[in-house]
C-alpha cells in the first residue's frame, strides 16, 4: 500500500475516532457520589463513594473527575486521586479507565477536622479518546451536604461552678409544691391552709403542725453563647478558636441537659449559614429531636456577631420569661452585659456564668449567681 494512502487511512481513522469520542464519550456514563454519613462530629472519619458506570459498548480510555471541596475536609492518599489545597478549599482530581458495562466504585476516608455545612454543588468530568488529541466535559449537578457538630469535651473538664445547680441535677431550683408528695411536717405558718395541717403531729408537739409538701422540679435551661470576645468588638469574631471552644462547651451542656429531661434551648448573637443574618433563638425544648436541633444550629454557626448579647438577655427580660436557668458562655463580663444578666435574674430565673478561657489549656473563673 502506498505510503500516502497509509497517511490518508490514519488521518480518517483520527478523524472517525475523535467524532466518535467527542459525540459519545460521556453519553451514558452515569456518576454518583455520597457521604456515608450525612451528620458526623469533628474528628470523626467517614467516606465519600464514588460510582461511575459506563452503560455503552464503546470503552473510555480516561476520563477525569474534577470537583471543589472544603480544605477541613481531610482525604487519605490514594491510587489515582490528587488534592491540590487552597487556603479555603481544595480541588479534588479522580483518573478512571472504563471498559464497556462496566461500574468502578472508590471508597475515600474523610476526616471531618472542623464543625459546619460541606456541601458539593457539581462535578466536572472530561474524557476523551486514547491519544488525548479529542476531549468532552459534561458538568454533574450534585446534592451532597455533610453537617458537622462541634466535638463534645469531657464533661469533668467543663469551668462550670462547684456549685452550679447543673452540676447537681438532685438540686430543684424551679419548685412547684406537689400535692402527692410528703416530705414531713413543719410549724404552722401565716397564709397556709387548715386543710394541710397535720392533726396527729400538732396533737403530738401541742403546736400546729402543717404536711411539708416535696417539691417537683421544671428545669428550664438556656444556654446562652456570646460571640464577642470583648464588650466593644462588633461583627467579625476576632479570636476564631477562642469561640470554637465555647461551641463545644455549649454542645457538651446541651447534650448532658437534655439527656437528664431538662428542657434546653439556645441563645446565640452569631447566625446560621444559609440563614438570614439574624441571631439564633431556639425555645427550652426537650428530646432527641431538640439535642439534634441544637447541634445542627451549632454546626452552622459562623464567626460573625449579629447582635449584642446584653441586647437578646433584655428582650428576654421585656418579653417576662421566667422559671430558667440562663447559662452565659462567654469571653467577657461588660458592664452592660453584666447589668443585662441581673436585670433577667431579678424576674426570678437563675444565671450562672461559663467563661471561656483564653487557651485550652487555660485558666478560668466560673461563678453563680
């Protein structure tokens, strides 16, 4: 065969095979991905699955997987995969080779470093014929959320106050006299009722003698999770990790509180990713639902005030909320913060003060009021 009919065929044959890759490379390829888990906690490892199936007769020499993913996302190194990191997020490259009705499934290990909301809009995939001289891309539209709660600290390790009332869940603060509850007798005092004198004690001690009724408890807690690190700071929170550790104290006594049937809520100047910028007010509330409200919204939290706490304890105040225990997490104790706190505690609801130390390691002062 003469030579330039040798040329003439191949150059056909490029041609035919570089249409026939760049009209059906990707058709029929089908992509998925997922985390093994949809919640997490920071610290914990997952996995994110791969799928890719190629449904047609025709193979696919390469083909490239490209998407955009938190840098607090941690992988492990593998095979055909790459990571090149930014400072916020890092972008993920996976090489496949697929043979006709064929599917690949890869199974990377996550480390989920810090708490918040990953999510994965699209995947870029491009693919092409065996020289490389003829590639597609197809863009995957994705679904693919992963919520990390803040980590939980010991609960011994906590600055809470030797004396806090959380700290001893036999101390009632909250009392309501129970009717079907004898705790013993007592003298006779102004304003109690003939119908709980205790006939046999009086006749007994000649001096009236009333049933001493127990007491049920209606333990109302809010948790109440300052953003600013000092009384005049406004907006972006200046000290990062400072903070972090008061989410984590906040998680670690929303967890404990609600698993003891206390009612928790939460109280926070900081706002929710995907949310209006507006500070975060979940009502005391209690069960499982509500332990997983509260992380979720701990999760979400950015480092950024929206309003000052001493501002949030007065419109609790105005609105005459009682029988609760306000937990103040926080940085500081400004004199406006501080008059705020008496203010609430002068309707009859409890205040206790957890101050975030300024290193982990670090000392702190925590007192009740």
């Amino acid at each position: 065969m003469p030579f330039y009919l040798v040329v003439l065929y191949g150059i056909l044959l490029l041609l035919v095979l570089g249409w026939t890759y760049r009209t059906r490379a990707l058709k029929h390829v089908t992509y998925e991905r997922y985390f093994s888990h949809s919640t997490a906690y920071e610290g914990d490892r997952i996995q994110l699955v791969e799928r890719i199936a190629n449904r047609k007769a025709l193979p696919v020499p390469w083909l490239r997987l490209e998407s955009l993913l938190s840098r607090d996302l941690v992988f492990g190194r593998q095979a055909n995969f790459d990571v090149n990191s930014g400072e916020k997020y890092q972008n993920h490259f996976s090489l496949f080779s697929l043979r006709p009705y064929r599917q690949i499934v890869r199974r990377h290990e996550v480390l989920c470093s810090k708490r918040g909301v990953y999510t994965l809009p699209s995947a870029t995939m491009t693919a092409g014929e065996p020289l490389g001289l003829v590639h597609v891309v197809k863009r995957f539209p994705l679904s693919l959320t992963l919520l990390v709660f803040p980590r939980e600290v010991p609960y011994p390790d906590l600055p809470l106050p030797s004396h806090s009332w959380l700290g001893d869940l036999t101390v009632k603060r909250w009392i309501v006299e129970d009717p079907f509850l004898t705790a013993g007798v007592r003298e006779y005092q102004s304003g109690d009722s003939f119908r709980s004198v205790n006939w046999k004690a009086t006749a007994r001690t000649g001096s009236m003698q009333v049933h001493q009724r127990d007491h049920t408890a209606d333990h109302h807690l809010m948790i109440c999770l300052n953003f600013e690190v000092t009384a005049s700071m406004w907006n972006t929170v200046t000290q990062p990790e400072r903070i972090e550790l008061g989410i984590r104290y906040a998680a670690t006594i929303a967890g404990y509180a609600i698993s003891h049937g206390i009612e928790t809520g939460l109280l926070c100047n900081g706002w929710e990713q995907g949310e209006a910028k507006i500070p975060v007010h979940i009502p005391p509330m209690g069960g499982a639902l509500q332990h997983e409200q509260l992380l979720a919204s701990l999760a979400k939290l950015q480092l950024e005030s929206a309003a000052n706490m001493d501002y949030m304890l007065d419109r609790e105040t105005e609105a005459g909320t009682t029988q609760t225990d306000f937990l103040i997490i926080t940085c500081h104790r400004g004199d406006k913060l501080t008059a705020a706190a008496e203010r609430i505690r002068r309707l009859g609801n409890g205040v206790d003060w957890l101050d975030i130390p300024e290193e982990r390691g670090g000392e702190s002062n925590a007192s009740h009021n």
